[in-house]
C-alpha cells in the first residue's frame, strides 16, 4: 500500500517530487535544461537510454539506417565497457553519443558532488576513448537533477537534456507496443525530444516493434530524425519564443526507471 500511494504521488506530482531548486522556466531559460527545442522546422530527436545491449541496440540501428533517421544514445559507462563495439558502430553511422553516467546512478538530493563528478567524469573519458570526442549533453538517470548536477554538468562543459513532457514513452515498463507507438504518433510536434531505451532491464523490450511504426510514420509526415546537436541548430532566436510550447503546458509522468532493478 506504501508502495502504491508513493507512485500515485509520483505520478500526480510529477517532477515536483524531484529536488530541483526552482521550475522548468527558470532553468530553460537560462538554457541550463532542455526539454523541447522551439522550432519551425519538422525535426525530432529520438534518444536511447540505457545502452549499449547486444540484443537490441544493432537492431535499432538497422532500423534507423532503413530509414534514414539520426538518433542520441545516451550511453551508461559501464555497458560501453562490455559492449564497445556497438557504441563505435553508433559513431561510424552517424548517431550521437551522449553522458548517462557511468553506473546509473539517481542524483538524488542527498547523492554528494563528489559522486556526481565522479560519474559524469569517468563516463566523459569513455565516451571520448570509444566516439572521438566528448558530449556536450548530459542526461541524468531518472530524471532527477537539481542545482549541484546543473553545475556539474557545466564544470564539464555539458548541458542537462531531459525529455519532451509528452514523449515519455516508457517503454521501459514494457507498456504495449500499441502504448509506445501512440505517444510517440499523437504528440509528434516540431523540436520533441522521444525519450525510448535501447536497453530494457528485467523485462522484455518493445522498443524495436514500437520503432518499425514509429520511424516510416514519422518519415511519411515529413519529419526528420536528427542528433540533438543537430534539432539544436533549429532552435527558434530567443525572442521569438514567445510561446510557450504545448509539450511544456503538460504535466510531466514518470520519469525513466522510476522502479529501478538495475544491473
Ligand atoms: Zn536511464
């Protein structure tokens, strides 16, 4: 019964139960988070957590390069240390590779600097030892940043990159593939950032059969798939974003591995 009203109010508050500081407008507008990128442009940013996974990480890319669709992987430092492989066939075919810590750890308020140092740092040398070169953009598990993982994250020379409010997949909980496809196709708008995982633990991924829809959906209405280093260049000049986007008037769900069993 705990267990159930502490995910009812998870999900009813949603990120206010994550420890940031203040609300996503402070934060986007200094351009410390990212969730939507302001766009006239029809470009979407997939990204997949988690990985590298043997199983189906290469399936994803087949299907990416079938398509012609660019994504970021927003890889964990200790499945590059096992999978390497996958992380350089990433690069070698145009996808992006970005920070999600070298252990998947949630920055919890009570996670000391020391620690989230730590894990940004080991898994910034990974990246740059298997892709070349190191990523501007870091995505903490969970979700869950606040002031201490902002700075961090700047000491590193990185941005946090969160996730559209209405492209939450979860795809991780193995909804249905029906669910995973119908978020991603109702709200499909310019500049959403698709949070889907290429590795799923404990349960059995739908993320592969959800993506054989989504990807020739999303091409047929004249979207292009693109790195977020790429949907950044799209951003709309500050001062026509007058508007506040429609994704960002949504409350937020869950976000990724909330009910962790990892590793
Ligand atoms: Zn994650």
């Amino acid at each position: 019964m705990a267990v159930f009203c502490c995910i009812c109010l998870i999900a009813t508050t949603g990120f206010s139960s994550i420890p940031a500081k203040h609300g996503r407008a402070y934060y986007e507008s200094r351009g410390e988070v990212i969730w939507d990128v302001p766009t006239d442009e029809k470009v979407i940013a997939l990204t997949f957590d988690d990985g590298p996974n043997p199983k189906t990480t290469p399936k994803i890319l087949d299907l990416l390069k079938k398509y012609d669709a660019k994504a970021t992987f927003f890889v964990i430092g200790f499945r590059m240390d096992r999978f390497p492989d996958i992380v350089k066939r990433e690069v070698a075919e145009g996808h992006e590779i970005a920070n999600h810590t070298n252990d998947h750890v949630y920055f919890k308020r009570s996670v000391g600097q020391d620690t989230i140092d730590e894990q940004l740092r080991i898994a910034n040398r990974k990246i740059k030892e298997l892709a070349g070169q190191t990523s501007p953009w870091f995505r903490p598990p969970g979700g869950f940043y606040n002031d201490k993982v902002i700075s961090a994250a700047k000491r590193h020379g990185q941005t946090v990159v969160l996730w559209s409010w209405n492209q939450d997949t979860r795809d991780w909980s193995s909804p249905g593939v029906r669910k995973i496809v119908d978020k991603v196709l109702r709200n499909a708008q310019n500049g959403n950032i698709v949070l889907l995982h290429d590795h799923v633990s404990g349960s059995r991924t739908q993320t592969v059969k959800a993506l054989e829809i989504i990807l020739p959906e999303l091409k047929k209405r004249g979207y292009r798939m693109v790195t977020v280093s790429e949907l950044m260049k799209y951003r709309r000049p500050a001062k026509a974003n007058g508007h506040q986007d429609t994704a960002a008037a949504q409350p937020p769900s869950l976000p990724d591995y909330a009910f962790p069993s990892f590793k």
